[in-house]
C-alpha cells in the first residue's frame, strides 16, 4: 500500500534514493535502529567516494549548534549537483534546540539533501516538523517488527532480494532468529548470493546456509502438537536437547505460546470460515491456517487455556523457581502435559 507524499515507507524511501528522486529533508524516527542505519548508507552513497571529503557532512547534534547545521546546509555542493548532509543522534538534545531547524526548513536548499536522525525515538520539534512536511520533507518513523507483522516483513525483505520464499521458510526463519531484523537481513541477503535473482527459497536452502535443520525446529515442533503427533514431537525435543545452542528454549516456548494464543482466537471467533480466520489472524497463505484447523479439531478452548497455563509454569520453573529440574526435563514434561491435556480449569 502507497504511503502518502510525507510519510514514506523503508521500500519507498529506498526506490526513491536509486532513482535519484530525492526531497530536501528526510526526517528519520523510530525504535528500530537497522532500518535508520540502512537508509543512512544509502543517503551516504549517493555521494561518489572522491567527493565525500567536501559533499558529505556527518554531524553529531550533540555536538554541534542548530545554526551551524543550517549553514552548512545552505553551502552549495562542489562540483557536483548535490551535498548530503546527515544530522545524527537527534534524539539526545532537547526539542526546543533541534526545532530551530524549522528556519531552514520553511526554504531549504534545493542542492542539500538534510537527512536527520532521530534513532531509537520519535521524531520532535513541532515547527520542524511542520515547516519540513510543508516544503517537501519526508517522514519516517522505523517501528520494531511484532509477532503479528514478522511474517509479512520476512516475505517483504526477500521480494526485495528478487526471491521468493516458501511459507514454511518464513516460519523456519521467523523461529530460528526470531524478531533480530539485522539478523534477518543478513541471512536473507547471505542467501540471495547464494541462490541468486529468481530463486526459491525452501526449507533445504535455509537448511544449508542458515543452519537450522528443515526437520527439527519449531515451526516442525509446533506442526507436531497440532497434530498430536506424539512421537514427532518428543523425536524434534530430543534433537533439541542435544543441540541447545542452535534451538534455544525461550524461542521454542514463544513459538508454543503464540500458536496457542492464535488457536484462540480461532476457538472464539464467530466466523469460523477460511477467510475470516486469515484476517483474524493476520496470515496470507491457505497453507498457513492448515495448522490452525488442525489444532481446532484436537483442542478446545479449554484445553488451550490449560495449556497457556502450563507455558506460563514453565516460564517459572525453568528460572529456578520452585523447580530444581532442567530446562529440558521441564521441557520434556511440558510436551506430556501440551499432548495429555483434559481442558479442566481450576477455578
């Protein structure tokens, strides 16, 4: 979906810089950091590597006064049709102090691109922003990715790799890093070498250069519960327990904890129908509610609730509390607990 003429997206913004369609001022927010520092690149590359030492400026807010920003904005490139100048780390000086920029922004330089970066928070200065907005400026606000909108983000980053990706790729790569988007980048980009433009990505390619098996992780693990497939789920549990390192607990547990909280909402939605579950959900592919249907005809909602519970107790026991066992004896007797469930809650 387009964003409007101010508020650009990352996808945007970045088409925008290749084809050389640039505005005056760029405004960066946003807690997560890897897509400010993306963009940052980009903006730095747009300024040959001879001609850096005079049209691209790196100034620290912090360090340097509102004014002298401005006057180095107004300079006028050498030699070539543009200077870049990138205002970092303006979240850590008061509002009042960057809003003066708001002078500069009412008539910015046509041959200065301004790019100011509010990492790690929102962007502030009203008349800045304002005066920013007005004059051509463009916004962007670089939001964390959440459970709900990884999956969507993950098949994002590989169209943009021209690859394409399977649906149980998404959830082997989403379990494996989980929500690490520089991580996530760096696979998906260590991968599009690989395969090269045009490429599937399957659950083997992930196999191969990521290094998470196709057979026993989470995505499989969970597939396994649904199903009640008992002697799956305890064969991946073992495999786990005997490579800890690449199939850490807490991530095992939070792909648990969302399947059966999304089961819920299946169990309770009014409209049971395909279509209205994906939406519910948030999901794209058919396949994708396969296992959610599955899970309805093998749990109830009480048995989901029963459930949560139980992942919950495991949370407390595997930090030491009121349990002396394992990890992943806590594990093993959660898997009996998940697969063994009544549905009877104590009220």
């Amino acid at each position: 979906m387009a964003s409007s003429a101010n508020n650009q997206t990352f996808q945007e913004i970045k088409l925008a810089i290749k084809k050389r369609q640039l505005a005056p001022i760029y405004i960066l927010s946003g807690e997560e950091g890897y897509f400010i520092d993306e963009l940052v690149k980009d903006f730095e590359a747009l300024v040959p590597e001879d001609e850096r030492d005079f049209n691209l400026y790196a100034l620290y807010a912090p360090e340097i006064t509102p004014e002298t920003v401005m006057a180095t904005c107004k300079r006028f490139p050498m030699m070539s049709e543009r200077q870049v100048v990138i205002l970092k780390e303006a979240q850590a000086v008061r509002a009042d102090l960057i809003n003066k920029l708001h002078i500069y922004a009412e008539n910015p330089n046509p041959s200065t691109v301004l790019v100011i970066c509010f990492r790690g928070d929102k962007a502030k200065g009203k008349d800045l922003l304002d005066k920013a907005k007005a004059n051509g400026g463009v916004m962007f606000e670089s939001k964390r990715p959440t459970e709900r909108n990884i999956d969507p983000m993950i098949a994002s980053l590989v169209k943009d790799k021209g690859l394409t990706i399977e649906p149980k790729g998404i959830a082997m790569l989403r379990d494996f890093i989980g929500l690490d988007v520089a991580k996530l980048y760096n696979e998906i980009n260590k991968m599009a070498l690989v395969l090269g433009k045009g490429a599937l990505i399957t659950p083997e390619s992930i196999e191969r250069n990521v290094g998470v098996s196709k057979d026993f992780n989470n995505f499989e693990l969970v597939d396994a519960i649904a199903a009640k497939d008992s002697a799956k789920v305890f064969r991946i549990i073992n495999y786990f327990r005997s490579n800890p390192k690449k199939n850490p607990g807490v991530l095992t547990i939070a792909a648990i904890f969302s399947y059966f909280s999304n089961l819920m909402v299946c169990q309770f939605a009014r409209d049971k129908s395909p279509n209205a579950l994906m939406s519910e959900l948030g999901i794209k592919w058919p396949k994708q509610l396969e296992r959610y249907t599955k899970g309805m005809r093998n749990y109830n909602a009480y048995k989901s609730i029963e459930i949560l519970t139980a992942l919950r107790e495991f949370d407390t026991k595997s930090k030491g509390i009121g349990s002396r066992q394992s990890e992943w004896d806590l594990m093993h007797d959660l898997m009996f607990r998940i697969l063994t469930c009544t549905g009877k809650i104590e009220i």
